[in-house]
C-alpha cells in the first residue's frame, strides 16, 4: 500500500537529509478538536456499559470512573503527562483538500516499508462502536482486575489496558474528515513516565509558538517518491527538487554501492488556480 504525508518543502528536506519522521503533538494539529471525538464515543460507550452492569464489582465502576477521567485529561496534559504524539498519511494520492490543508508537497511512502506500527483512522461511526465493544469492555476488565490486585491502583497490566484505549482514541475522527483516509504512526501513549524513559521530545517554530515532536526512523528506503503539489512555479520547483533528490541518490550511492534505491519526483495533475 502506498501512503502519502503531505507537508511543506522543509520537512522534505529534512526528511530526505535525516531520514526522520516528525510526529506532532496531537494538541497542535491541525484539526483543534483532536482526540475530542474518539474520547467521547468511548466515555458513552463506557457509561452504557456501567449502567448495563449495574452488580458488577464496585471496582468496575471505579475503573470506569478512572479511564473516564484519564481519557478527558488527554486533551488537557502537558509534556510531563503522557503526551500522545502522531505523523499523519494518507492513502489519497494527489488530493487538492489535502494540498490546501498541508503545503504543496507529498512524500509516497511504501507502507511495508516503514518501521512502525500504522494504524488506519475509523470515520463511520457504527465502526467506531464496534471497535469500542471489542477493545473498551476488555481494557476496562484489566483495569478493574489491575485495581482489585493493586489496592485501588494499577500495575503495569493496567497501564497497558489505559494505553490501549487511547490509542483507539486516536484512531478515531470525526466523518467530515473521511476524505483524508488517514493512516497513523501513534506514539506516546504507550509511555509511563513514572515507570520508564519518556520520549525525547524537541521543539520547532510555526508562526509565534513552539510545537513540541519527537523523531522516529524513516529509512529512504521506505520512500519511493516525492510529489509537487499544484503552484504557481511548479516547473521550477520540479527542476530544483529533482535535482535535490539526483544529488541524494548520488551522494548514498557513493556511500555504498549496493544502494540502489531511486527516489523519483513527479508534478501533481491538478491545475493551479491562484487565490
């Protein structure tokens, strides 16, 4: 499957040169209500599973209580708290909303290809319920189990059944965005600062803040080719990007001879309309 991350001439330079994915702090992405429609179709599903086990241990309605509370503060934490970080594809090749929304380049990924779990977004909302029944019931079990052997707090089990579910969060986007067919590398979740290293978190500029992202591997390998969105110049930035990308193939050729990986460079098909 290819998958293509939309981004601006930076990023695909630095991409290119350092063979690094930047995952964004779900916090400054694009879309302000992130994670806000995954969190609620789990806190209703949860709820309904409260009201429909009534008898269940007391411990239930605690965990219930504990991932409820948990799930809304992942919209509201800081750095020190278990931040979720995301690099966004998509499985639409050469889309204009896609164009508008992220800059004027696309970078084709070949998905075996890259290093990382992926995880495709969920945008019909009975298939979000679905998956919630199969994956929330369990976490939330574990939860419980986890407080019942741990005096009211959770082991490692437990932090796993949590990290679980915001995960599944994650995956989860509200409808109108069904056009993107997003796929994501998800990181951060899974981490308990208490317990272990967090990320290595840095920082960049956009306009007049600093967005926090961690690095991950993305071997060249792994890319089979760079797209020229519609622009005005596009020749031009064709002309210079492909001569970038020559020069590249060259220089790790040079390297070692047994590379013979191409990346190739094309110009979208969609015509540019000045605003």
């Amino acid at each position: 499957m290819q998958l293509f991350h939309y981004t601006d001439i930076n990023a695909v330079k630095a991409i290119l040169e350092n063979e690094k994915l930047w995952l964004t702090d779900v916090r400054y992405l694009n879309d302000s209500e992130e994670m806000h429609n995954g969190i609620t179709v789990l806190i209703d599903y949860i709820k309904n599973q409260v009201k429909k086990f009534p008898d269940r241990h007391e411990l239930f309605t605690l965990a219930a209580e504990y991932v409820e509370s948990g799930l809304i503060g992942t919209t509201n934490y800081g750095l020190e708290n278990r931040p979720v970080f995301i690099c966004s594809f998509s499985q639409a090749g050469d889309l204009l909303s896609q164009w508008r929304a992220y800059g004027s380049y696309a970078i084709e990924f070949t998905s075996d290809a890259i290093p990382h779990l992926l995880s495709a977004c969920v945008y019909d909302d009975f298939e979000k319920l679905s998956q919630a029944s199969s994956v929330a019931l369990s976490s939330l079990m574990a939860i419980c189990s986890s407080m019942h052997a741990n005096d009211g707090y959770l082991d490692s089990d437990g932090y796993e059944a949590f990290s679980d579910l915001v995960e599944l969060v994650a995956t989860f986007k509200h409808q109108s965005f069904s056009e993107e067919q997003e796929v994501r590398v998800i990181v951060g979740h899974d981490v308990e600062p208490q317990v272990e290293d967090g990320l290595e978190v840095k920082f960049r500029s956009r306009g007049n803040m600093l967005v926090p992202f961690v690095e991950l591997s993305a071997p060249s390998k792994s890319i089979r080719a760079i797209h020229v969105g519609p622009m005005a110049n596009q020749e031009l930035a064709f002309t210079s990007l492909k001569s970038f990308v020559t020069k590249l193939n060259l220089d790790r050729f040079t390297k070692d001879n047994s590379y013979l990986h191409d990346i190739e460079v094309f110009k979208s098909s969609i015509p540019f309309r000045a605003p």
